[in-house]
C-alpha cells in the first residue's frame, strides 16, 4: 500500500503532494514502483495533530481523488475516521475505507462502506497510553468491538482488514509486542496491514535523531519482519524498495512458487 497524504501537515511528506498535478504524478509513480493498493488521507493523525472539520477534509481529498481515481489500475482507500469524508471519498473514486479508530470514533462510517460495498481496514487505536495492558488483549477487545459494529452495519468478513495501530495509543515496548504478537492476531481469522514507515519508533530503535525521510532501513526490516509473522499488506511510503523486499519474504515462505508475484504481498486486495 502507497501512502499519498495531501495534508499540509503530516510528519513526513506534508504539503508536498496538496495540488492535483503533484498529486497525480505521485500516485503514477507510487503504482509504478509497484502498489497494490494507494491510501489517499486528508488529515494528518500524528502525535500531536490538530483535528481537521470533515469540510476542510474533504476540500483536500474529493479534487485529488477526481484526478486520479479515473485513470489509476490499483483500487485507492480512503484514510478517515468520519463518515461524511468516507461516503464523499467513495463517491469521487475510493473503494475502501481505513479508519484508524477502527469504526468506533464515528459507526455510521460502517455503514457508508457496507452502501457502496466497500471493504474496510479497522485499525486500533487508544485516546491515552497505559503501558500496563497486555495490549494483545487489549487489541482484541478493541476488535471485538468493531467487528459488531462491522456485522450490524452489514459488513462481510471477507471485507474486514485488521491493522495493530504501530505507532498509535501504545507505549514504546507495545509497539514491538504488538508487532511480535501479529501471529495471535492473525488466529482471528482476518488479513493484516501493518503501517510502520518512517516513524518515530525506529529512530529510538536506533537510539539516533533521525528525520523520518531517514528512516527507510529500518522501515524495510520492520515490514519484513511483519510480513514474517503475518502482515498481508504493508503500507509504506517509499514503494519499490519495500515491495523487492516483499518479493524475496515471499519467495522464501511461500512453499508455492506461484505465489510470489510483482507485487508485495497482500497486492490483490
């Protein structure tokens, strides 16, 4: 999964890719070095954040996405927690919806998705830090949650994505515990995405000041440690090199040749 942020304000690439024209090109480049999937957001949701009205959101996303939903060959999400954004979204061209409070900031956003048939990526998230949960736990009760919120709304399972939040609502060491643990999260029964680039995490890994453009070693063996314990899709912001990686986890732990394709795993979602 590319990440295409048109936010004047996220930690690593914002305001690059506001205009439609820079925009476009970026997501003709990102499907070029190989995405599956493109992950359009209009509101940065880095610590610290300002919140953006759903209006202002949707003046960012709706021009980008009539450029470049048209001609793009790979199905683009929408990254929203609101509703209003979502159905605005998927009616100018996304097809999926990622919600990083996981369906439960706004519900009605499940069933905006379960109108126009849209899978989701139900991330988890917490509005504060407690480094004493058990955050598998936690994780799972979290989905429980947005899995009935999901099934009342009229959301297939087979449409259901399920993503650990790195880098949202965890301590440092449930960062990794989450990461660890993917193999407890895949039991459930659903595809994982897991989003690690660039952040802030990786540079307290290499006990370093790193700017986040700096940071693409450490993203690769993130996701390719991810992608070993079960990551379906990795969403990344520097595209080729994660997918040659991608390729060569995929050649190795797949005991069919066949499938290991052009893309990274998880690309026919």
């Amino acid at each position: 999964m590319g990440i295409l942020n048109v936010t004047p304000d996220s930690f690593s690439d914002g305001g690059r890719f506001q205009e439609r024209e820079a925009a476009r090109a970026q997501a003709a480049a990102l499907v070029a070095e190989g995405a599956a999937i493109l992950d359009i957001g209009g509101e940065s949701t880095r610590p610290g954040h300002v919140p953006v009205p759903a209006e202002e959101e949707q003046a960012r996303v709706v021009p980008v996405l009539e450029a470049v939903a048209p001609a793009c060959p790979v199905p683009i999400s929408i990254d929203t927690y609101k509703a209003s954004t979502a159905e605005a979204a998927l009616k100018a061209g996304a097809r999926i919806v990622n919600d990083v409070w996981g369906l439960q900031r706004e519900p009605d956003i499940a069933r905006v998705a379960a109108a126009h048939g849209a899978p989701v990526i139900v991330m988890h998230n917490r509005e504060s830090v407690d480094a004493s949960l058990d955050i598998l736990d936690e994780m799972k009760r979290f989905f429980d949650r947005s899995l009935a919120i999901a099934a009342k709304a009229g959301i297939p399972e087979r449409d259901i994505v399920l993503d650990p939040g790195i880098g949202f609502g965890k301590s440092w060491e449930q960062h990794l515990e989450a990461i660890r643990r993917l193999p407890e999260l895949r039991a459930l029964g659903f595809p994982l995405l897991v989003g690690i680039s660039r952040k802030s995490l990786l540079g307290r890994i290499h006990n370093t000041a790193t700017a986040p453009a700096d940071r693409l070693f450490g993203s690769i063996a993130a996701h390719a440690a991810a992608a070993t314990l079960g990551a379906d899709i990795v969403r990344a912001h520097d595209v080729r090199p994660h997918v040659e990686a991608c390729q060569v986890i995929d050649a190795i732990m797949r005991r069919d040749p066949a499938a290991s394709g052009a893309t990274a795993r998880g690309g026919a979602a």
